[in-house]
C-alpha cells in the first residue's frame, strides 16, 4: 500500500500558506460582508453563480443565506443562478452558454440587489457577461476570484482576489469567506 502522507503534508503546508496570506483580506470581506447586510436592510436579494466547483459554491452559499449558517434567524433572499436546468439549458441552446447568467440577471435583478460572480480565474465569460449586465442595472457587483483576479477585477465593485493561481486552494478559500459573510449576516 502506498502513503501518501507527505503528499498530504504538501498540500496542507499549501492551503495553510494561502490562508495565512487571508489576513491581508479581512477588510475587504469586512466590507463586501457589510454591502450583503445594507443589500438585504433595503430589501433585495443576493445572487450568487459560477461554474463547476464555483457553481457548488455558490449553491452552497445561497443555501446558507436562505437556511441557517449558525443561528436560528429568518430566512434571507439568495438564489444560486447555477440551479435551474430549464433556464440554464434553454439559454444555453438558444443564446449561448455564455448568456446563461446574464439572461437571469436581466430577468431577476435590480438596483437593490448584490451580485456575486465567483470564477477562480475571474474571465468565465458566463460571469463576465453577468456581472456586466448587473452594473448596468446599477446593482452592487461582488467577484471572488484569484490570480490577477482577470476581467472581473476592472468590473466589481468589490473583488476578492485569493492570492494563488491553484485551483483547489481558491475555491477553499472561496468557502472560507462565503462562511465569513454569513457569519456577519448573522452578527447582532
């Protein structure tokens, strides 16, 4: 049987290198978590998508909004652009894959709202388009991205840049500030 420990060690010494670096963003999640309390206190919604994994996270989130993170609460408005087949396969057939997004936006958003594009390159031009459309109906603009943050750091209001260009440390560090703006959404 092979061990795969020192593998395993790699890549812990890797994620925990990453999210040491995390300090240096605090701030910034301090603010994007305030802009989701401010959109939710003026009575819109978040809508958050991706693709892949970045898809998974955003249904994960959202369903952390809309259930519970740690307290009993009320539910808040959030919706995961990545979980309605129908719209997703009728858009992609007849506009394109790269309007899956932008057409629920234009559908669904408005100046009240947040919208959270989460791509770890930050060009999906599916989340590009969004986001686009998003500013031009004047709501406020999120990306969660990584590397040089791509397309989307010129677009968002806010973008979270995770400071890697690996795959699989971005998205863990996506789920680490998704959980940390729920915990604000839920502080007294």
């Amino acid at each position: 049987m092979k061990d795969y420990i020192g593998f395993l060690r790699e890549e812990l010494a890797a994620h925990q290198a990453l999210f040491t670096q995390l300090e240096a963003l605090l701030p910034q999640i301090s603010e994007v978590g305030q802009a989701l309390r401010d959109c939710l206190a003026r009575g819109g919604k978040i809508l958050l998508m991706g693709n892949g994994g970045s898809a998974a996270d955003s249904q994960h989130i959202a369903a952390e909004i809309v259930g519970r993170y740690k307290k009993e609460r009320r539910g808040l408005p959030a919706i995961a652009l990545t979980t309605d087949t129908s719209i997703i396969t009728s858009v992609g057939n007849d506009y394109g894959y790269e309007f899956i997004f932008s057409r629920q936006v234009e559908a669904l958003c408005s100046p009240l709202d947040v919208v959270i594009g989460i791509t770890t390159s930050g060009n999906s031009i599916n989340v590009v388009r969004a986001i686009e459309v998003a500013k031009e109906i004047g709501a406020t603009t999120i990306g969660l991205t990584g590397g040089t943050g791509g397309k989307l750091a010129a677009l968002c209001d806010y973008n979270l840049v995770m400071p890697s260009s690996v795959t699989a440390r971005i998205q863990e560090a996506h789920i680490f500030i998704g959980h940390s703006v729920c915990d604000i959404l839920e502080a007294d």
